[in-house]
C-alpha cells in the first residue's frame, strides 16, 4: 500500500503535470487548427446557454477555491486569525454551492448532448468521456464532504494541503502527509489529477485561450452597425 501511495500521490502528479503542459504545447504547435471548443451553438441551441453559464461559473469557482485553497501556506491562514475549522467550513459551504452549480451545468450540458440527434452525430467520444469524467470527479469532491462534515476540526484538510504545497516545491515526502487520509478523497484527486492527463487531448485546451484572452478585455468595442 504504501509503494502504491508513493507512486498515486508522490510520483502520478509529476507524470499528469508534464502531460498537461508538453501535451499541450505539442498539440499548439502540430494541430493549431484542433484547438478549438467545438462549439454546438449552430447545431443545437436548447439549453446552451444555461447549461453554459452554470458549469463555467461554477467550475471557475470551484478550480480556484482548490487553488488558493490548497496552495495558500498554512501559516498564513493562522496569521489572519482564521482557524483550520473555520477554513474548513467555509470550504465545505462554498465548494457545496459552486460543485452543485458546475453538477447542474454539466447535466444539462449532457442531456442535450443525449436529447439532440445532430449534437450526437457530431459528437467525439473524447467529448462524451469529457463530459463523464468531469461529472465523476464533481461527484466525489461533492460527497467528501460529507466525510469532512464528520470531522470538523480541518486535521485532515490540513494534511491535503500539506501534500499539494509538498508536490509543488518538489519535496519527495509529499504522498506521506495523505497516507491515511479518506479513500473518497484519495479517488477525487486521482480523478482530479486524470484530467490534467486527458486535458491535451480534448476540447478542453480551449481554456488555455481563455487565460491567454484576458488582454482582450481592456480593448475598445468594436462598433457593428446593422445594413
């Protein structure tokens, strides 16, 4: 058990990690004209833009609550005068309410993915297994918290952000900090860390254009007249 927490949890997050990034730069550089969304808009427009709305916002939400989240030293949080019970309370409530948002997007997404005969001719099956992997990983982070609301005292919290804050510095002892954590979480981040796997090979590259657009914001509008 311990050789295979070593490999999920101390080596894994480099292998997923080096995919994301070098998958991504190679799929740029040879197949430009992949990188797209793909989006369905033209073929089908039920249930797009509510569908839309609620994943994106609440997935955003949800991708950097774990990010500061995790990322943020502990020390900081004792610094402010904010206790690990509380950090964990507020992670439970504001990870319920966004999970559950990007959950409803993702399964209105789905269902018109299933309800339209032209959405589903022109579907790939790396957009289905997309959108059931993101459903999955939601799933799980949704139900441990029903684990953290059994431990309220954020001991455990403490130690997932022990090991991301190990994994991002390059320390080898990362994957001890998380050795008796809950199963549930254990299988949420291996769902976590398989889709950065997956992330070169599908629409899902789209985001890096979202990040890299930002500067498109504090351009002037562009004027269209009607003829």
């Amino acid at each position: 058990m311990n050789t295979l927490n070593q490999f999920f949890f101390g080596i894994f997050p480099y292998i997923a990690l080096s995919i994301f990034f070098f998958g991504s730069l190679f799929r740029f550089d040879r197949e430009q004209y992949s990188w797209k969304s793909d989006s369905s808009q033209l073929l089908y427009r039920g249930q797009l833009r509510l569908g839309n709305i609620l994943f994106h916002v609440g997935i955003l939400m949800v991708f950097f609550g774990h990010l500061f989240g995790l990322l943020t030293p502990v020390w900081f949080w004792d610094a402010i005068g904010i206790s690990h019970s509380a950090k964990q309370m507020i992670a439970i409530v504001l990870g319920g309410v966004f999970g559950l948002m990007a959950m409803a997007g993702l399964l209105i997404l789905l269902n018109r993915r299933l309800k339209s005969d032209r959405l589903a001719a022109n579907a790939t099956w790396r957009d289905k297994l997309v959108l059931i992997w993101l459903i999955v990983t939601l799933a799980l982070g949704l139900l441990t918290i029903f684990v953290s609301l059994g431990h309220r005292d954020g001991h455990e919290m403490v130690k997932l952000m022990t090991w991301a804050q190990h994994i991002v510095t390059f320390r080898g002892d990362a994957a001890s900090y998380i050795a008796d954590v809950s199963p549930l979480f254990k299988l949420h981040m291996l769902m976590g860390m398989g889709l950065f796997v997956i992330f070169p090979f599908t629409r899902l590259v789209h985001v890096w254009s979202g990040f890299a657009s930002v500067g498109y914001l504090g351009r002037a509008w562009q004027l269209v007249r009607r003829r």
